[in-house]
C-alpha cells in the first residue's frame, strides 16, 4: 500500500497541473532541446549534435573517443521516438535483437550471440548469460534478463554495447551489455520542484500515466527525483478456447526513487547516490499455432503467461581525494520474482501443461580507485557478488495424450478410457559466488595516439541442487509412472548435488589514433566469458559437466564529427571467434549439456547523425551479421551444425529516422525499421525461418510552451512478421511468436518548473 499511496501522489500531483501523453509515440516537452530539458514558454527546436558520453566502460569515454561499438539513446532521442520501453530500444538497434521463448528463458541476441547459448537451449543448466542488463549500477539477474519492467519514462541514457564486456561487467557480458541510467537529481540552491507527466489512450486499449517530481531537499546538498510509470494493452491475440481477448496482453509499473546528496556543496569531497526502484511486468503469450498464424488465434486451454516482480537497491558513494584521485564504492541489492505459465501442447486439450516460480536474490559490492592524469586516465577494484536462486517447476502430462503421441494407442480399446495424469514436481535451488579484480587504463603516448589496456581476473563458484518427484493422479496413472520410469522414459525421483568453480583471465587492448580533428581511427582486443557447470539428466541417470565458453574478439573502428557539415558517423568492423561452445548434445532421452566449438562470426555497424538543415536532422544506423557454427559442432540427436546459420541472427538490420520541424512548435518524426531473415533454430529448419521485415512508424507533435499535444503509430503498414518459432511443444505442433500488429495513440504531456 505504502507504494502505491506514494504512486498515486505523483499523479495527483500531475493531473492537477495539466494532463500527459502516450504508450507508442512518446514526445514529451523535455525532450526536444539539446540537454533534454525545455523551459517553460520556450518554443523546442530541433538542435545541435550534441556531446555524448559512454559510461558503460571501467572509463568514461566520448563516444568518438570509444572503440567499442555501442549505440548511446539519450533521454531526449528516446522520447521523440516510438520505443515504449527498453526492449522496443534494443529490437531497434543494429545488430541486436530480442529472443522471445515460451519456456520462460528470453533475453537478446547481440551481433549473432544469444543470451542463453549457440543452440538456444540449455537454460535449464546455465547459471549465467552471455549478456547483462545494468540499471543505474545494478545488474539484472538472470531469472529478470527480459521479465523486469524496463521503462523508457524520464531516463538520462540507454548504451547497448555490442561485443564483449566482460573486462568491464564480468561474467554475464560475453556478447555485451545494456546499461540503462536514469536521470540524476541535481542540488540547487532552493526548493524549485519540477513536475511532469503523460497521459495517453491508444489501439489495442493502450494506456499510460506516467509522472516524475524532483526537488532539492536541502540547499545545494541534497536532491531527489521520484518517477512512476503504467502502462498496459490488451495485445492482438485472441484465444478461442478460453475465450479471452487479451491473450497477449501486457501490465507494467515502475516506481523508481533516486537521491544525490553532497554534503559539502559543489566543491565538497564526497557524494552518495542512493536508488530504490520496485518494478512490475505480467505479460501474456504472442505465440500462436502455425496454422492460425495470420488469424492470431491461440488455442491453448491451460493459461500461458508470466509476472515478474523485481526490487532493485543501490548505493554509489565517491570520495574525492585529490584532484587526481577519487575512490567510488557501489553496493547493491536485488529480489526478482517471476512466475510463469505454459500450455505444452499448445490445443484446445488437456494434454501438458507446467507452472514455474523463480525467485533470485542478489548482493553485489564494488571498490575502486580512479585516476585522471594529465596523459593517463585510470580505473582499478575489485568486486564481490552472491546470488541464491530457486526454481520450482510443477505440472502434470496426461497419461492418453502421451500415449498417443509414443504410438501406444493402436488399439482403440487401450485409450478409450480417461487414465489420468502424471503429476511431477522438480526444483533446482543454485548459489554463485563470484570475485574479481580488474583494471583499465589510457595512455596518451602522443598527442594523437592513446593506448588502452584492461583485464580481470575472475573465480566463480557455483552450484545446484536437483530435485524431481513424479507420480500419478490414478491407479493406471501411478503404474505408467512405474512402468516409464523402469524403461527410462520418466526419471525416477533423484536429490543430486551439484558444483563447479572457473578462473578466467580476461584480457583487453585498443589503440586510437586521431587522424583530423575530432576523427579517430581505433583498433582493439577483448575477451568474454560465460561459466560452465554440472549437471545431471534425471532420465537416463548421466552426471555431466560442461567448461566455459568463450570469445575472441577483434573490432576496428572510425568514428568523429564534421562540424562544417553537422555530420558524425560511427564505423566497427568486427570478427569474432566463439569457443567451447555450449550446446545440448547426445541424443533421445539421454541429452546433456556439453562443449563443442567453435563458431566464426564477422560482420559491422554503421551509424550516422546529420543535420543538414535547420529544422532537418537525420538519424541512422545498419548492422550486418554473418555468423556460421564451425566443423564438429552438434546438437541432441546428433544433428550436424557445421555451417549452419547462427540462431535468430539477422543478416542485415537497419533504421532511419528523420526529425523535421517545419512550422514552430511542430515535430514530424517518421522512421523505418529493417530486419534480415534469420534462423529461427540452429538446425536451420526451414517450416521455422523468420522471414525479413520492414517497420514504419510515425510521431507527430504540436508543442505549445509546457504543454504538447501528440499522435503517434508504430507498425503503420500493419506488417506481419514473425519473433520465433519453433516445434518444442508436447504435443508437436509448430508455433510462432508474432510481432504487434499496427497501434495508434495519442494524447498529451506537460512539464513544470
């Protein structure tokens, strides 16, 4: 209650000044000038190019300044577009993409690497993920990776770094990270609170209310900034065995609190910033059966869905001792809960169906120590992490369908009759522990050319314990379980520990060498990895364990502005090398997960920002992607993958926008979205290809002083395209994951000093 009271006095706070905006197409006031803020009364122009800094790294870089790849969305850009929240940012990168899943084990794939493996399966066995998500300094666990509600309301900044991140975030960025930061209260030096807020109403029966009040608490000492944000639709799907019309519908909250505090003013040594954020998202299922793919209906008789809960407490404290050296010391704290439902069979039968509760609670301490010197800038510490996570998965397999499908029942007379259902239950309580030291500095060896180096030294333990119970609902139930567990169809009831401990070193190098003015060419190095593990197949009784994975990558960049021409571009070209390959192998029942390797992936990005007029400024940005699994890779069933097409790995990705301000106060922001075709399975299964796409999508603004008016659509030529498929389902039918179909909105936003 305390939390919603608190909600329900922002709202209040704005519907009493003046109503907001939107869920699709958001454009609020703020957003418009070059520092995202806009003053009251003051008509928004289109602006400058402006600075952006990448804070993702051990060093804080401008962006032409960096070698990585990474694509930085600010706070002003997000808002002007159509993204509704953090994942809609990612799905609009190039060379980054989400993996929909309807086991409950979604997450991204960045520049050919998804979050949970090469094959897409062995989640159930991983104890970490090849990419991260960091919210103001904290990290999402993995049960959170793409449950958590991820706003895109009031934030200062998205990077999406594409590439291996490890040196900098550890052991969940192999293929890179999203680090999302929120806007920073600032102290001044009286109370003068700011107020904003959005209202909209759109398709689908979308709304949003969404709000932020900062103030200064205490004269030039301490500051605060709360922001809530609901949003919900009631999606395209219909279900027409349950009848329900919101089959994909989607609920979220965020309720972030943020405080800066100098005790010492502006010139004081120290600095605390302390962040409470509860975040809620329940979303339904975007699957279908294959057959009524263009229909959007479901058939499903049992509920598919997920909620996830998540709270998320950081502490960021600095002390500057001395002009050169500052240390900084963040502490964190998370509990993520996630509850998910899954029809197996995917039909109008009571064939299977499974529910799951995750609940991971997580510790993290940093220390480092910061150096900024005339020719170097450094940054060294250490790091401590501690995770506890339980998965507790039941559910039950109906005795005839599974009959059925083994091909048992070619008598009539043996599945006339109701048999019941096998009933199981399976828990899998896991601990990591993981430590480190790491290190990253910058060289100016000459006026043009810095030298980078960077590494981590890494040691994690981890490890499980796995429990799993069947037993029947019937007599003939109870002797099916008897029988299928003596044939070594259905595991018998096990309690096996498991663990392992990895040490990795994790090197990085980089070079840049500025050829003009504000042009620098780069060249660099870096390693990531993702732990191994134990594990154990419950049917057939075989105790495996699997080693890291790892990558190798190599990135050559060209990056600067032409200030003549309002022009910067961003160029990387990249090869990377996958080792060790995780992936499910062996065959039948008796399936483990194990290493193989490696796979070859090379590809680019390119992006560009051009202002060529006044009231015109260009955004875009085209990633390629050619990843290919190497010779000796297989999977379950001995499948050959050697020269197989990385999973949900687009060839092409591409977007372009454009912001045209042809009267005062108006805004007219078109912008198109391209995606390659991709794999939808490793074994490159044809009936599952994810064909290529197009999106358009369209914000209109009218802004008069605080208060803007807006109309925004996204999918605008209502495109069908396909997230996944796949054909895993119990009883064999092949689904897809379907994308939003066309949405309209509008509605109005305002903000006050």
């Amino acid at each position: 209650m305390k939390r919603e009271r608190i909600a329900g006095a922002v709202l209040l706070l704005a519907a009493t000044a003046a109503p907001a905006q939107e869920t699709v197409g958001t454009l609020p006031v703020q957003s418009l000038p070059e520092a995202g803020q806009a003053t009251p009364g003051e008509q928004p122009q289109v602006v400058e190019l402006e600075r952006v800094t990448v804070t993702g790294e051990l060093l804080k870089r401008d962006i032409s300044r960096t070698t990585s790849s990474v694509a930085v969305h600010t706070g002003a850009e997000i808002e002007r577009g159509t993204a509704e929240d953090v994942y809609d940012l990612i799905r609009a990168t190039p060379n980054a993409s989400l993996d929909d899943s309807d086991y409950g084990v979604g997450g991204m794939t960045l520049r050919g690497i998804g979050s949970y493996g090469a094959s897409g399966s062995g989640a159930y066995a991983a104890y970490g993920t090849a990419s991260a998500v960091v919210l103001d300094g904290v990290g999402l666990p993995r049960s959170a990776l793409s449950y958590a509600d991820l706003s895109a309301f009031d934030l200062d900044s998205v990077e999406i770094l594409r590439g291996p991140q490890s040196t900098s975030q550890g052991r969940n960025a192999m293929a890179g990270a999203v680090i999302l930061n929120t806007r920073v209260p600032e102290p001044e030096e009286s109370f003068s609170p700011e107020l904003r807020g959005r209202i909209s109403a759109g398709s689908a029966q979308a709304r949003q209310y969404a709000g932020a009040l900062g103030a200064t608490l205490w004269p030039e000492a301490l500051a605060a900034r709360l922001v809530y944000d609901h949003r919900q639709d009631d999606g395209d799907s219909f279900n027409a065995t349950r009848d329900e019309r919101d089959w994909a519908r989607q609920r979220s909250d965020s309720l972030r609190l943020r405080l800066n505090w100098r005790p010492g003013g502006d010139g004081g040594r120290y600095q605390a910033m302390a962040g409470v954020s509860e975040l809620r998202r329940s979303q339904g299922s975007s699957y279908v059966p294959m057959s009524e793919e263009h229909s959007r209906t479901a058939l499903s008789d049992a509920p598919q869905d997920y909620r996830n809960r998540a709270w998320l407490y950081s502490l960021e404290q600095r002390l500057s001792l001395s002009e050169t050296w500052r240390l900084r010391a963040i502490s964190a704290y998370v509990e993520s809960d996630t509850h998910s439902r899954f029809d197996g069979d995917y039909t109008a039968e009571a064939q299977n169906a499974t529910e799951q509760q995750e609940n991971a609670r997580a510790y993290s301490q940093e220390l480092r120590a910061d150096y900024a010197g005339e020719r170097v800038q450094a940054s060294f510490g250490a790091y401590y992490y501690r995770d506890r996570n339980r998965d507790d998965q039941s559910g039950f397999i109906n005795v005839n369908a599974l009959l059925e499908i083994a091909g048992a029942c070619g008598l009539q007379l043996v599945c006339a009759a109701p048999l019941g259902n096998i009933l199981f239950e399976a828990t899998s309580p896991t601990r990591v522990e993981d430590m480190a030291v790491f290190g990253e500095l910058d060289w100016a060896l000459t006026p043009g050319l810095t030298l980078t180096a960077g590494a981590r030294l890494d040691q994690e333990r981890n490890r499980r314990v796995i429990t799993s119970n069947y037993r029947g609902d019937s007599p003939t139930a109870s002797l099916a379980v008897a029988l299928l567990g003596g044939a070594g169809v259905l595991p018998n009831d096990v309690n096996i520990p498991v663990s392992r401990q990895f040490s990795e070193f994790l090197p990085k190098l980089a070079a840049r060498y500025e050829l003009i003015d504000d042009w620098y060419l780069g060249a660099a190095y870096a390693e990531g990895y993702r732990p191994g593990g134990d594990g154990y197949n419950q049917v057939s009784g075989r105790h495996f364990r699997f080693e890291s994975e790892r990558t190798r990558n190599y990135e050559l960049s060209l990056k600067g502005r032409h200030r003549p021409w309002k022009l910067e571009a961003a160029l990387n070209l990249f090869r990377t090398r996958w080792e060790d390959l995780q992936i499910q192998q062996g065959s039948g029942t008796d399936n483990y997960m194990g290493n193989a390797g490696p796979a070859q992936i090379r590809g680019g990005e390119l992006e560009l920002r051009w202002r060529p007029l006044r009231p015109l400024r260009l955004i875009g940005g085209v990633g390629l992607t050619h990843g290919r699994f190497g010779e000796g890779v297989q999977t379950s069933d001995n499948v050959d993958l050697s020269g197989h097409r990385l999973p949900k790995a687009p060839a092409y990705s591409a977007t372009l926008a454009l912001e045209w301000m042809p009267l005062p106060g108006l805004l007219i922001r078109p912008d198109m979205q391209w995606s390659g075709r991709a794999a939808g399975d490793s074994e490159n299964t044809a009936a599952y290809e994810l064909p290529a796409y197009q999106l358009i999508n369209l914000a209109l603004r009218w802004q008069r002083g605080p208060v803007g008016l807006f109309l925004a659509g996204s999918n605008l030529a209502d495109t069908h395209y396909r997230k996944d498929a796949n054909g895993y389902s119990f009883s064999k039918v092949d689904v897809v994951s379907l994308g939003a179909g066309r949405r309209l909105s509008a509605g109005l936003d305002f903000q006050f000093r």
